[in-house]
C-alpha cells in the first residue's frame, strides 16, 4: 500500500514538474515573440536584406565571405538596415555619420543583447559596464591611461618587435609565406605583460602561451554563438559541446589573470619593489587596480578586480594585435607606401636600433610623421574595432532598440 502511494506521489510530482517547465517554456515563448514584434516595429521604417524565416541573416553571415556580403549590404543600403541573428535578435546598422552622430551621442546603455555573452570571460569591466558603476571604474583607472606611462617602455617594445622579427626571418628562410598574426599577438602580449602585470623582462611562458590560445579560442567561439540562432539562451547553450568548450577557455583565462595578480600581490611585499614603486611618477595599471580606493576609501573587490584585469589583458593585447596587422597588410598592399615609411624610419633611426620617446632627440618616436599618417589611414580603411553597439532609450528610435555601429564600411 505504501509503495503504491509513494509511486503515486512522484507521478504526480512528475506531472506538476512537467507542467510548471511547459508553462515557463510558454510563457518565455510569449515574452520572445512581443519582444520580436517589438524590434520588427521599431526597425520597419528602414529597408534591408530579405531575410531566412527562421534563421535571419545568421546563415548567410556563417558563410565564408560573410564580411564581403556585410559590405555589400551597407552599399545596398547606405544609410541602415535591420541585421537579424534568428528571430529574435536583431540589430539596426547604421552606416550613415549623422545618423550614428545623432543615435550614439545619446549616451544610451550598451546593447545587452552582445555584451551579456561576455560576462562569463570577463565580468563586470569596463567594456561591458555602463552607467555609474563605468565612470566610478573609470575615474580610478585613468592614472593608467596616461601617456607618460609609456615612456619607461619603449625599450620593452623594441624588445619585443626585434623577437618578433626575429621570428619571421626564420619563417621567411622556409616558406615563401606565413600567417604573422599569431606573431603579433604574441608580441603584443609578451608587451604588455612586462609593462601593465609587471612581468619584469621575463619574455612569454608556457602559462601565457596557453592564454593567448584560450583568448583566439574565446574570441572565436563568440562570433559563432552570436551568429548562431541556437546558442542564443544561456541554459542550452553551456550544455553543449560549443559551450562547453568556451567555459574550459574562460577556465585557463581566469587562471592566468589569478596567477598574474597573486603574482604581483606578492612582489608587492618585497621592499626592494615598494621602493621602486615609490620612486615612480606614474603607476602601472596592475598597481594602480591593488591600491585603488573609491570615494568611501574602500578597494575594488576581488570580483570587479579580476573583471578589470581580465578586460585589460584582453582588449590590450588583442587591438593591438588586430591594428598592427591590418597596418602591415596594408602596408603590404601598397608598396609604394612602404617603401616612404621605410626611408623615413631609416632616416631618422640612422645607426641607432631603436627610438626614444618624444625628446629633442632626433629618434624620438614624434619625428614619425608619416608613419604616423600612414597608421591612421590603415585603421580608417580597416578597423581593428569592427562595430559598437548600444540599446536606443529615447524618442529617436523606440526604446531599447540594439543598434550597431559598423566601423570599417
């Protein structure tokens, strides 16, 4: 009697389960579809691509050559277009200056829908705070964005581009052509670590190394997840092989930053570094980040500590990384450009091997002109930020409108 009871009562419990999970399915199905009919409203006054019934423009953005069909789209249709991944994410383009000037100058929050996906690689930092919480973060880094910084590390940078170079003329011994931009990611990162994590002159571990493979890997694994309609929740999405694969990255991610940061605390200990430390007129980030206060004198958390270090680390090296080489492929499409740029640094250089920070030397870095022009050509023609985006909260599209603002068109 009671076993019949008992099996009685699961199936009940079973049937309660079973409806409570299809009536929370229905009703998140419901909140999909308003939410739909909501960004198909707001976008309808702006043409666009025709679109799959189901999957958008994810299948046609998943091809190969799906930056050249974006190209296209922004030429068929200067001014905006809806961008959608699926049926219910959905963007609005804009190409058009005055139309991005008027929409972003809005100071609108960003678009949830794409920064989201990054909170469980890089937290709460800067690249996806907004708001307050952005500007108290930002006010307590901004020592660490100051250009005298740098100047102690020039040297690193040579450094490290001479490793770098060194690299290629092996490479170029064996094949006629490689691909540099692991290269360059390596040497940027290998920059960075000695002059933001004091790293001191040690050049790229086996732990580091690890790192940049699980950040190209993370970076990678984004891309698809936004172009792929069944990724978008959260819930499936870490329960399959792609998830699970970007949480094993985010795994050795964390583990560096933690290591780089003990590492550090640590050093921090030794008086011979606090005296150095002292000795400075500008800190390096990591230090700035260790004795930071806010306005009721207490340090960031562990929590927004690590987002911060993490968001650093990643943005640092890897626009770096992109900006250098679209720099060089640009370079390299147009020879006779290169060849300027070549005689000026020649010129100036003369029997030195390296320049110095902006002095009255006549190798300082400020004698660049053109190299420096040059740069900034390369990267209006090709971005190493391909778009930005942000969520409309007011009267000139309706409210909480994702836009994007695609930066190489």
């Amino acid at each position: 009697m009671v076993p019949a009871l008992l099996s009685l009562s699961l199936s009940r419990l079973g049937l309660w389960a079973l409806g409570l999970i299809l009536v929370l399915g229905f009703l998140k199905f419901i909140r999909l579809l308003v939410r739909r009919q909501f960004l198909a409203k707001a976008m309808d006054s702006f043409p666009g691509p025709p679109t799959h019934w189901l999957f958008g423009h994810a299948l046609e953005i998943q091809q190969t050559g799906s930056l050249d069909k974006v190209v296209s789209w922004a030429h068929q249709f200067p001014y905006a277009h809806p961008l959608w991944f699926g049926q219910f994410l959905g963007f609005l383009n804009i190409y058009e200056p005055d139309y991005a000037k008027a929409v972003y100058s809005r100071g609108d929050p960003k678009a949830p829908d794409v920064y989201n996906y990054f909170l469980q690689w890089i937290g709460k930092g800067l690249l996806v705070l907004d708001g307050p919480t952005w500007f108290q973060h930002r006010k307590l880094l901004t020592p660490g964005f100051h250009y005298d910084v740098l100047k102690p590390y020039v040297k690193v940078f040579a450094d490290s581009t001479h490793t770098m170079l060194d690299k290629w003329e092996e490479k170029a011994r064996k094949d006629k052509s490689f691909d540099i931009f692991s290269d360059v990611g390596h040497m940027a990162l290998d920059s960075l670590m000695k002059c933001t994590f004091g790293k001191g002159n040690s050049g790229l571990g086996h732990r580091d190394h690890n790192y940049y493979l699980a950040v190209s890997d993370l970076t990678l694994l984004m891309q698809q997840r936004i172009a792929s309609l069944q990724y978008h929740n959260d819930f499936i999405y870490w329960l399959t092989p792609h998830g699970r694969r970007f949480l094993r990255a985010c795994q050795v991610a964390h583990d560096h930053t933690d290591q780089v940061i003990r590492e550090r605390k640590a050093a921090l200990q030794d008086e011979k570094e606090q005296k150095k430390i002292q000795n400075r007129r500008h800190l390096d980030f990591l230090d700035i980040l260790l004795g930071a206060l806010d306005e009721n004198g207490l340090k960031l958390s562990d929590a927004d500590l690590r987002a911060e270090v993490d968001t650093f680390m990643f943005e640092g090296h890897d626009t770096t990384t992109s900006g250098i080489s679209w720099f060089l492929y640009c370079m390299a499409l147009n020879p006779e450009h290169q060849h300027r740029c070549r005689e000026e640094v020649r010129e100036i250089l003369g029997d030195r091997d390296s320049f110095q920070w902006c002095t009255a030397s006549s190798a300082s870095l400020s004698a660049l002109w053109m190299v420096a022009l040059y740069l900034q050509a390369a990267w209006f023609l090709c971005t190493y930020m391909p778009s930005i985006g942000t969520a409309q909260c007011g009267p000139i599209l309706r409210s909480s409108t994702p836009c994007a603002f695609p930066l190489r068109m």
